[in-house]
C-alpha cells in the first residue's frame, strides 16, 4: 500500500503519521500546507508540500506519487471561523474536495474522507449511518456539500464521520477539552461548562485507527467512528476533574444559551458505531482511558 495522507501537520493527520510509520507493508507519504513539522520526529517520512485547494498541484502530487490509497484530513474544522469566512471555507472544505476526489478517481486511487456529526441538525442522537442529515451551520453545510461531491465520485471512496476530537499533536496550536479544563482548573479559573449538549467524544488515536481500518479493507461507503459513551461537555468536565484531583467547584454548569457564538451548534448527535465496530474490528477507548492517555502524553499523572 502507498498511502498519501492531506492535512500531516494537522491532528489527525499527525496520529495517523505516526500509526502508519509502524506498518510494515505501508509506503507512506505525508503532505500538509506550509513546511512540515513533523521533520524532527519522523525524519524519515516522505514530505511532498501540497495545498489541497490548488487543482494543479494536487493533479500534479497525485500524478507523480501515484498512492493506492489517499486519506483526507485537512479541513476548516473552526465552527464559528466558518461561519464568519464562508468564501474560505467552502475553498477548503468543498472545492478542495473536489480537487482530490477528480484526481483519485483518474488514477484509480481509493480516497477516504474524514466528514463530520455537524451534517445533522442534532434533534436526536445517537445515529447511524443512515440518519439524514440537515445541518444548522455553515461548516455542516460546507462538510455535507463534500460527502456529496465524494459520493458522486467514480473511484474507489469511503466517508469516516466522526465526533468531537480530541488528543495532543506536535507543535498544535488549538487546545480541547481535557486539556482546557485540567489547566483552566489548576490555574484556579472558573469555567462555564454547558450540559445541554450531547457528543460521543473521539480520541483522535482511535479517529487515526478508524481512518486506517478502512483503508486497509478497501471499504466504501459511509462508517461512523467515534466512541460510545453519550456524554455533555460538563459531564466530560468533571471527569477531567476527577482524574486530575481537581476542584470540580469551579466548574459552573450552563446551557448553550449562555454563550453567543456566531454558528448555531445541534444539541444532541453522537455516533452508533456498531457498523465500523463489526464491519472494521473498530474498538474505541473509553473517555476516562482517553484522558489517561493525554496525561501519558503531556507527561502528567
């Protein structure tokens, strides 16, 4: 297998370097905008710069790296970044897609694609693969215009969606939510944590395996990947306390209401993943396990 990753410098993209890096029938390739800062770490991987909204130059990397398998990770994930920037967006989310999808189906490359529970409007979960989507932001609209471009491709393709994720990278610039909390806590700082919100939080190791799974089986189709606990951001919050030994006093339970952020959020999502579980061997941490692994991680007990 030769396997071009987009998006190596990004979280995803930078688990799945380092998953991929061990296999031993995997011939990879990591390409990210910008330079790559993974170069320290894995000096031996193969770096190609690529800007996945470029048509020439992904025709162009395609062409001459010719991967039997491409996993697309590089995305505009900020929600209300999104809202405020549509035009950037939709460059990167749906145009770039477009790019990609064009060039694996002319070189018969099997393309997985990393999509989102904000295609949902959030009225009941969790749901299936089969579930129909309405999203009730702009990000959701741009990730569900891309499963549609992918779904209309003529190669070999696979969409993984997935639920709020979370981990640690390399030189990562954007925090999340075990990490927000623990340090918001030892810093002595109240926080507002809302509890009308429901997501089957993902580790992005487990997301990077998902990704990896399916390519490995060549599988297509839609697969949802996330973990089975249905759990509210507070919920999440006073876990972070709790295996911290932080004070959870400082944790103030609110409603999204509380907050005036520029994208709507769906209020209730989270994943069924029996089909990835039974058709992929996919197996999930749980959230507790996932936040002694970011401990291991940051050197933490």
């Amino acid at each position: 297998m030769r396997v071009l990753i987009t998006g190596s410098n990004g979280l995803l993209g930078q688990k799945l370097v380092s998953l991929l890096r061990q296999q031993p029938d995997v011939e990879l390739m990591a390409t990210s905008r910008g330079s790559n800062k993974l170069a320290g770490l894995y000096p031996e991987v193969r770096f190609v710069a690529l800007d996945v909204t470029n048509q020439v130059q992904v025709a162009a990397v395609i062409g001459q790296e010719q991967p039997t398998h491409l996993i697309h990770t590089a995305a505009m994930t900020n929600v209300d970044e999104c809202e405020l920037n549509q035009e950037a967006c939709w460059l990167q989310n749906v145009t770039a897609v477009e790019h990609l999808a064009a060039a694996c189906a002319a070189h018969n490359v099997h393309l997985t694609h990393v999509s989102t529970d904000f295609i949902f409007s959030g009225e009941k979960g969790p749901l299936a693969e089969d579930a129909v989507p309405a999203p009730i932001n702009f990000y959701g609209q741009s990730k569900l215009a891309a499963e549609q471009v992918v779904q209309s491709s003529l190669g070999p393709w696979v969409i993984i969606r997935t639920v709020l994720v979370y981990g640690t990278a390399h030189d990562y610039g954007r925090t999340n939510i075990v990490l927000w909390v623990r340090d918001s806590l030892r810093a002595g700082k109240q926080i507002k944590v809302v509890d009308d919100q429901f997501r089957t939080p993902t580790l992005a190791e487990d997301l990077a395996k998902g990704c990896w799974l399916a390519a490995r089986h060549n599988a297509t189709g839609v697969y949802h990947i996330s973990s089975s606990e249905l759990l509210t951001p507070y919920q999440m919050a006073l876990q972070v306390a709790t295996y911290f030994k932080l004070d959870s006093s400082l944790i103030t339970r609110v409603d999204s209401s509380t907050f005036s952020q520029p994208a709507k959020r769906p209020p209730r999502t989270g994943f069924i993943i029996s089909k990835a579980q039974t058709e992929l061997g996919y197996q999930p941490h749980d959230f507790q396990s996932g936040i002694a692994l970011l401990a291991q991680q940051t050197q933490e007990s």
